[in-house]
C-alpha cells in the first residue's frame, strides 16, 4: 500500500521497523537509514529473520538537509518516519518538503542549546507542509502520541467536556543497572531535568523539577512514586481541548534514580553547555550518555511492566453529570523483548510510531499541513493498537486523583 524510509536506529527504530515488516499489507516497502549504519544492519538481520521481510539500509547524517533531500529522492518513499532525535525534526521536515514527501515523528522539536521542549517551531511549517500538499503528523508515540488519542477517543465516547486530565507515565520495569534510562539518556535527562509546568486556568504554571511528588497504586505494577513535570503534549492538548480547566502530566520515578540524578546534576554532568576539557570542548551531558548504558541493551535484562494512561473528568456524554474515567495500557518488558528484541519503552513508542504512520499510508488520517494527534477521528488508531500489542482497557472511577 505504501513506501516507507524510517530514519533513526535507536530502540524506537528498531520496534517500529519489525512492526512495519509485520504489517507489509500495509508497508509494502521499508527502508532504514541513520547516522551509524551498522546499527540498521542489525535490526534489517533481526527482521529478516523474525518476518522474512528485506529492509534496505543507508547511512545518513539527517542533521544535512540537502543529503537527506537527496536519499529521500533516491529512496522514493510516500512517508518519512522520524525515529533519530529531536534535534533532526526541522531538518528532515525541510528535506520532505524538498522531496514531496509526507512526515512524521514522535516527539518534538528541540534546540540542542536549550532544553525547550515547543510545538511552535514544528507548527511554523503549516503553511509550507499545506501549499505543498504534504501532511506532517507530529508526535505518534505513547506519549506524546497514545496519551493524546486516549483524551480524544474520552471525548467522544464519554465525555461532552474534559475539565481535568492527568496523564501518569508508569514504569514498572527493572533493569537490574543502578542508573539507567529507559530511552536516549542525553533526552531524558535533560527532560526531567527542566522546570515543571502544568497548565491551569488558560495557562502553564512553572514549578521547580520533581518538586511535586504523589504516591499512585498502579494496576499490574503496585504503588509508587510519581513526580509531576511537563510533557509536550500537554501544549496540544491545551490547544485542542480548549475547555480543559487543568492539564498535568506524571511520571514515575524509583528512589535510586532521583538520587543519581541529584547527584549527577549538583556535580555538573546534566549541563548542556559546552566546557574546556583537555584543550577540546565537550558537553557534560553528551560525555555521561556516553558511559551511561546503551537503552538498547537494557531489553535482555528489563522485568515488569509499564502502565500509562489518562484520568479525565468532565461533564458525561449521557447528561448524566460529572465522571470520571481512567484509560490505560500496560505492556510486559519480557514479552516485548520476545516480540522484537527491546523493551517495552522502546515498544509502547514504537507500535504507535508504526500505527501513526499506517493511519497515513492508508489514508485514514488525511490533510495538507502540520497535524497533531489530537486532529484526527481516535476510534480506527485505537482499533490498531489493540490488534498490535498495545490492547487498553477504560474503567470509571469515583472521582479525579484526591490531589
Ligand atoms: P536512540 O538514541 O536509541 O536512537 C536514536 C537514533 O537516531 C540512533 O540510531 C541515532 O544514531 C540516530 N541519530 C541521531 N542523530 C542522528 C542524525 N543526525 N542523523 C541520523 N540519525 C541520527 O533513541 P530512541 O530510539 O530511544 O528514541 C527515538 C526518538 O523517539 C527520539 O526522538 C525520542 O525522543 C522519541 N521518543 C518518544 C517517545 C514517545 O512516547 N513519544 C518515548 C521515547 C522516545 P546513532 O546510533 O549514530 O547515535
């Protein structure tokens, strides 16, 4: 049905090229191509064998518009994933608008310099993306991504108006490492590391990182530490639900990692600007993603499960007043593992990533212009995610979250 170039070899790459090659009705062809192109022979061998699918592989530095321009030319595809790093966003949107071609990724754009996590660069390309003819959907992971589709699919089928959302990112898996992130450390790191913000009463309300912390039972996980921060879906959502009163977003934390990260951070490794070492310039926290463990590796070793979803309350569809209902889905490391060789942070992105980019190819999701997921009909994406590993449940509850 469609011709598809992912460009990014990391986890995430990886999850939804094997999902792609698991799905070739739909992905009749995939190409893969990153920075190091070692790294997208090794997912093409693991595809090969786990699905008989061929995945063409090239080595590109997306950060060079004009070679990007040029593979995508060469490669010919009608959509391009990008699963490479905040940072290519824009420069791979200028390539497929060079090219002709339709975009996706599944996080936003990002200064290197500065840890501003904004749709608005993403949003100033509309006009471009919409006079071409050329769709771009912004953000198709988990979350971003499924936290989004989840608020959408609760609007239309149970809520008239969502007065409040919270959206509780749960990990429940354990890497067996004494610090580790679960994706990209340099991206993580400098996520949690920025000031919380939360939107209340038409605008976000900043508040110092990890400064508010809750404790939240977690169905198939237990009880444990969550700490609100800000999450860019938070500015879609705001957006396109403008009767939301308040917007917060959570992620759970486990004691060992807040104390290395305090650590890591009063002694300077989190900085993102550069410093002299040795008569040569390097940026602390590009040196620590270098001895921190590959997120990639952790998959053989990661037990447990994630569990993320959103709580939302607003006035009931039926008339019947004011509810409240939590939608979810948790997803198993091992069996994720066992599936496509990573865990399950780099799964629940990567199905999604894969979902998103089938809504297009097949023209379920359609328009000229810069998209984000909150635009388009909820019900056939959320169709997919329960055939392709990422089955979610709705339950009601008696009220909001008590804080
Ligand atoms: P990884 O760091 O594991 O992989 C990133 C890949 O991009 C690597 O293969 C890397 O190449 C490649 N890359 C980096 N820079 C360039 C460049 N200039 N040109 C070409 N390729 C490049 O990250 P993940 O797979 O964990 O994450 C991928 C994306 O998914 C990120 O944008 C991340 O923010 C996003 N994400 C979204 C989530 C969501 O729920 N929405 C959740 C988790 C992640 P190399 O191997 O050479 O370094």
């Amino acid at each position: 049905m469609g011709k598809v170039l992912v460009i990014g070899a990391g986890g995430v790459g990886s999850v939804a090229v094997h999902k792609m090659a698991m799905n070739a009705d739909i992905f009749t062809e995939i190409t893969l191509a990153s920075r190091t192109v070692s790294k997208c022979d090794a997912i093409a061998k693991s595809v090969k064998e786990r699905t008989g699918v061929t995945v063409p592989t090239h080595a590109i530095d997306a950060d060079d518009v004009d070679a990007t321009t040029a593979l995508i030319k060469q490669v010919g595809p009608d959509l391009v994933v990008n699963l490479a790093l905040p940072y290519q966003d824009l420069s791979i949107m200028d390539a497929c608008l060079n090219a002709g071609v339709h975009y996706m990724d599944t996080a936003n754009y990002e200064p290197k310099d500065v840890a501003r996590f904004e749709y608005h660069w993403q949003w100033a390309y509309q006009d471009r993306f919409k006079e071409a003819g050329l769709m771009a959907l912004l953000g198709s992971g988990f979350d971003p991504g499924v936290t989004s589709v989840f608020a959408m699919w609760l609007k239309k089928h149970k809520l008239k108006t969502i007065r409040t959302l919270d959206i509780l990112d749960c990990n429940g898996g354990d890497h067996g490492q004494a610090f580790a992130t679960n994706f990209n450390p340099e991206i993580n790191i400098r996520e949690v590391t920025a000031p919380a913000r939360h939107w209340e009463n038409g605008e976000f309300v900043e508040t110092p990182a990890m400064g508010v912390k809750q404790q939240f039972d977690f169905e198939e996980v237990g009880p444990k530490n969550m700490y609100m921060m800000y999450h860019e879906e938070l500015e879609s959502l705001a957006r396109f639900l403008p009767e939301m009163e308040r917007g917060r977003f959570w992620m759970t934390f486990g004691d060992e990692y807040i104390k290395h990260l305090t650590v890591l951070q009063n002694v300077g490794m989190t900085r993102i600007d550069p410093v002299m070492y040795n008569g040569q310039e390097i940026i602390p926290l590009q040196f620590l993603k270098a001895v921190l463990p590959e997120p990639s590796s952790l998959g053989e070793t990661t037990k447990g499960k994630t569990n993320i979803g959103d709580i939302a309350t607003g006035e009931a569809l039926d008339g019947s007043g004011e509810k409240t209902f939590y939608i979810k889905n948790i997803c198993d490391h091992e069996d994720a593992y066992e599936e496509t060789g990573n865990q399950a942070v780099s799964y629940t992105t990567g199905v999604p990533a894969m979902i998103g980019a089938a809504m297009i190819l097949t023209g379920t999701w359609t328009g000229d212009g810069v998209f984000n997921m909150e635009q388009f009909d909820p019900d056939p994406f959320m169709d997919m995610l329960n055939k392709h590993g990422l089955p979610w449940k709705v339950e009601e509850l008696d009220g909001p979250l008590p804080f």
